[in-house]
C-alpha cells in the first residue's frame, strides 16, 4: 500500500476520482490518500478530503519567505505523511527545483490537452480548451505526466483522446476532457505502482 500526497487548489474533481480509485476502484488496496494540500483556504478540495477522513491542510503562501520556502512546508508536511507518490490534481503553483529534487521521479501531474500540444506556462483551463478550440484541432484530451523543473515537460505515463466536435466551445469541450481525466490519472497511478516508479 503506498501513500498518496495530492496538491490541488480548487475544486478537487480529480482528487475525487483518485479517493474513488483508491476506496473502490483499481487502486483498492493498493493506495490510499494520506494528504491533500491547498494553497487555497477555500479550496472545496479539502472539504472533499475532510469528508473521507483524509489529512486536509492549507498552506498560504503569503506566510513564507518565498517560493523555496513555501515549497519546504509542502515537503515536510508530505514527508511527515510518509508520502510516497505526489499527484497535482489542478494545483496551479510551479513546484520549485527543492520540492523537485525532494520527490525525484515520484511526482505526476494531469494537463487537459495532449501534451506536447498545448502545453507550458500560462495553459491551464479554460485557457487550453479555447487554445484548441481557437486552432482548429480535430482531437485533443488529457495527459498525465511526470513532473520535472519545466511546465508540462516531463514525460507522458498515459493519454486520453476525444474528438473536438464542430461547435465546440470551450465548456463543451472542457466537460468531455475532464471525463477523459477523471478516467486516466488513477490508471496512470496504477501503471507507475506497478513499474515500480519508473520514468
């Protein structure tokens, strides 16, 4: 059974379907949330989190020095959990280099486009679905990741695809991909277990 450490900073729908995975899913046994952090105190993610009976923590980030600072809290606070593998579930805060090097190879992250296609900084949401929609493209998805120093750089563990339709708009499109994530971060959770943590 390994710990799981999720990062989010809003409404939590993947970090729900990670809780499910892990209670009734493919993850049973397997996994278990051990801590879900937010740099947003009215975070619904953490109502979420409280409700399973899992460790819900706020960490503001005007309180510390700076980012490396803040970075710090968020390890010892994960590391006192005995995390073993870190998710971003809509955390939108760059992890800085410490953090990084903390959890070497053992941080993840979901990206609502197919990666390396709308991706880097600045592409989160609804900016990414009106990208897509904007270019023209026939398909696009989600991508879970792992995470390295750069913005949606490392490389993908699985990808989900679905068809942009003729009148998409971003919302349209946002609620077929984010069905697309919902089903693909706890299969890639479960493919990295089962490789043991390799990149």
């Amino acid at each position: 059974m390994i710990n799981l450490g999720v990062l989010v900073s809003g409404g939590g729908t993947n970090l729900q379907s990670i809780i499910n995975a892990c209670e009734t899913g493919i993850l049973k046994d397997k996994a278990r949330v051990a801590i879900v952090i937010s740099n947003k105190s009215d975070a619904y993610a953490l109502e979420r989190a409280k409700k399973h009976g899992i460790d819900a923590l706020f960490v503001d980030r005007k309180t510390c020095a700076d980012g490396v600072a803040f970075n710090e809290r968020l390890i010892a606070a994960l590391k006192e959990r005995k995390v073993d593998l870190v998710c971003l579930a809509g955390y939108l805060l760059k992890l800085e280099p410490n953090f990084v090097k903390a959890f070497h190879r053992r941080i993840l992250n979901i990206h609502p486009a197919l990666l390396p296609k709308f991706g880097g900084k600045g592409m989160y949401g609804h900016h990414v679905h009106s990208a897509v929609v904007a270019a023209g493209e026939q398909e696009s998805g989600a991508t879970v990741h792992w995470v390295d120093e750069e913005y949606d750089h490392g490389a993908a563990i699985i990808q989900g695809k679905v068809p942009v339709l003729a009148g998409d708009t971003c919302e349209t499109l946002a609620r077929r991909v984010l069905e697309v994530e919902h089903r693909i971060y706890p299969e890639a959770i479960l493919k990295v277990i089962t490789a043991g943590f390799r990149e």
